[in-house]
C-alpha cells in the first residue's frame, strides 16, 4: 500500500526547509533533493552527511526515502535514485499532495492531453494503456500522436470513467491538480499524480519529475538542453537588456471573447516578459488569468501590437484552409473602436492558435510572439522551423508544416 499525506501546502514545506546557499531558482520536489536544487546527485549525498554530522541544517527532502528520520538510510535512497534501482520514489505534486511511487511503472492513464505530450517527449507512449476522451478524439494527436488515439477512452480529464480506469489496471494516473485528490479517493491501490496549469515552470517540472518516475531522466535532459533551452535562454539573452520605451505595448486577447484579456498572473504576462513586450493589462491582479475589460481601456493603452487567440477548432493540424483566422483578423482591424490604434493602423494584428499555448511546445508559441515584438532582433528566428523540430525530434513525426497545418496569421512572410 502506497503511503500518501493528502494535504501537504508545497509552500509550508518549503519555509520548514532551509534553503542552502546557491541553490537554484527551481527546486525539484522529490525527497532526496536534500540541498534543494534542481537535480538529484552526489552533492545531495554530501549534504545529507553534513546533516548527521551536524554542520549542515535539515531540510524536508533530506528526507530521501520519507519516515521522519534523515540518517544513513537515506543515503541509501539518494544513491540508489542517482542510479535508477530506487523500488520508490516520493515526491510533491502541483496539488500539494506528497505522494509516493512504487516502481517500476508500467502502466500509465494520462488524463489531460497535455500529459499525452510528455509521453511524446520522454519516449513513453508504449507505457500508456489508456486516455481521456479529449487526447482520444484529438485531430492533434491523431496526426503526431496516432497511437494514443487508439488507446481506450476512460471518459474525460473532469469527469473520468472511474470503473474504465479500473479495469485498465494502471499502476499510475496523471491527472489535473484540482481533481488529483478525488480521482485518489476513488482509485484505490492506484498511485495518482496532479499537475496544474500549464505555465512554463509547471510544464518543466511535470517533465523533471514524469521523468525520475519513469526512468526517462536522459529524455528529459535531452529536451530541456537541446529544445527548449536551446531557443528560450536565446530570446531571454535578447531581451533581458531591452529598455521599458524599446518594447512595444501589447493587447492579447483570449480566443473565449472579445475583450477578454488576461490577468499578471498569466502565462501571457510571463510570455510577453521573455519576448521582450510590455503587457498593457500588467496591473490586473488576480488568482484568474483572465479579465474582462472595456474596450475604450484598449483605446486608452493605444498598443502597438494585439496579439489574438483563435480556438483550436479554426486551425490547427487538421486545418489548411486560412479563411477563418484571416476573418478573425478582419473583424479586429475593422472594429470601430480601435481605429485609432497603433496596432490596427499599422497592421500588427497577429492571430495565433490555442495549439500552441500550453504544454511542452511554448517555446514554438514564444518564438513567434518574439518574432511580432522583435522582428529586427530575430531576423534569423524561423518559429515554424522550430515548430517542425518539435514534431520530427520528439514524435517522429513526418507532418509538413511547410504543406499543412495553420497555427498563426498572416503568416510571417507576409508581416
């Protein structure tokens, strides 16, 4: 029986811990991460011993293998996860839950389709039994991800076929943070683990730790160094320097409706800091990411770009045809209150898909907002080249982005 503590707040149990002095912004929340970085290694057994020795303060995850002692033991554990002969492996989910895995896993329902990615990336698709109806009925996945598509469906991420599940014998669920909870409750002798929305922290630290669990940590680093590192530490070196007047004021709008913007606490706030805009709405505070704002606001801010998403269903990888993205753009540059705008009189009006906004292919989306903010600055930034890497290195997939598939407009060519 797996041992489970249901409510654990991750930000209590990071003021218990003390942070030691050069640890990295991200820390891994796995137990055995006793100087709380962002890895697990041999710096974790020297620190362990420090704390038996008494030169080094306790942490939470010095706690390797979890019984409320930190002694030899848990040496053994850190050294038995560095080599991947762990038997379990504890951790904290995004839903505050410490949950422990037994492995090896062989047997995996992902819930959310953007799990289904992680898959891809780790090389784990051979592990998946079964899906949710929306990764299932995904044209998405269909075309780069066709063998999840035939995985049996166990009703949907929020409302989940629990006897489907069941009958599946998983010996892990990946589920939605908010639901990880009750799915538990209801899955017996079932390890599940939650992650919530898809930010860029999120994304990484759901791939870091899937990755531990699954023994696909060299798969993890291979995306981490060579995709996405690779093109967001670039934009990120770009613009860090620009100054306030030198990045262009930008509306983003949801694709859920007009005037519907987003909030400091979005992934647009974070995606409009790193490719160097300033985001019109920044003052709006709220645990939402979204807003609903006057349009005379948007008159007032007077951006110099708007940046509109369009629902997955006008475009995407089942999608060629243009006309709806073009028609969106359309309806924007002609609505009379925005006549007077920077962006609306210059043309910088960009529509991009929902596709590309969550999950484990953001630097493809932060690519081309960089691309619309910065044109000058990334001459030799090709997003849809990125995009075609993403397919063709983690899915194998053989889709031509230069032939099919729209995910923004105008394309860039033509900006």
């Amino acid at each position: 029986m797996r041992r489970m503590v249901c409510v654990l707040v991750l930000m209590s149990c990071m003021s218990l811990a003390v942070m030691p002095a050069g640890a990295s912004d991200y820390t891994l929340g796995i137990f055995g991460n006793a100087n709380m970085d962002d890895t697990i290694d041999e710096d974790d057994i020297a620190y362990v011993e420090g704390i038996i020795d008494g030169t080094n303060e306790r942490t939470e995850l010095a706690d390797a293998n979890y019984d409320g002692k930190i002694d030899e033991e848990d040496i053994t554990q850190i050294e038995l996860i560095i080599s991947g002969g762990e038997k379990e492996l504890t951790l904290i989910d995004s839903a505050d839950r410490i949950v422990t895995v037994h492995k090896p896993i062989t047997r995996i329902i992902p819930l959310v389709d953007r799990d289904a990615k992680l898959m891809g990336v780790l090389g784990a698709e051979d592990k998946v039994v079964g899906v949710s109806s929306n990764i299932r009925d995904s044209i998405e996945y269909e075309i780069y991800h066709p063998e999840l598509t035939e995985r049996p469906s166990v009703g949907s991420w929020y409302t989940p076929d629990y006897e489907a599940i069941l009958s599946l014998n998983p010996d892990l669920v990946i589920a939605y943070s908010t639901k990880a909870a009750e799915l538990d409750e209801n899955l017996p002798d079932i390890t599940v683990i939650g992650f919530g929305s898809s930010t860029p922290e999120i994304t990484i630290d759901q791939l870091v730790k899937v990755g531990y669990i699954l023994d696909k940590r060299d798969e993890a680093e291979h995306y981490l160094e060579d995709f996405h590192d690779k093109y967001v530490d670039l934009i990120k070196a770009r613009t860090q320097g620009l100054s306030e007047e030198d990045r262009p004021k930008v509306y983003v709008e949801s694709s859920s409706g007009d005037y519907k913007t987003y909030t400091s606490t979005s992934v647009a706030q974070q995606l409009l800091d790193t490719s160097g805009g300033r985001h019109i709405f920044s003052e709006l505070v709220s645990h939402s990411p979204f807003a609903t704002i006057d349009p005379e606001e948007v008159m007032v801010k007077n951006p110099d770009i708007i940046i509109k998403y369009i629902p997955k269903g006008d475009v995407g990888y089942g999608v060629d045809d243009t006309s709806k993205a073009e028609a969106l753009r359309v309806e924007i540059m002609n609505r009379p209150e925005l006549a007077n705008v920077t962006a609306v009189k210059k043309g910088h009006v960009y529509i991009v898909s929902s596709y590309l906004s969550y999950g484990l292919d953001y630097p493809v989306l932060l690519a081309y907002w960089a691309k619309w903010l910065h044109p000058d600055l990334f001459e030799d930034l090709d997003p849809q080249t990125i995009h075609q890497e993403y397919l063709t290195e983690f899915f194998g997939c053989n889709y031509d982005l230069n032939e099919h598939g729209v995910f923004v407009y105008p394309p860039l060519e033509e900006c």
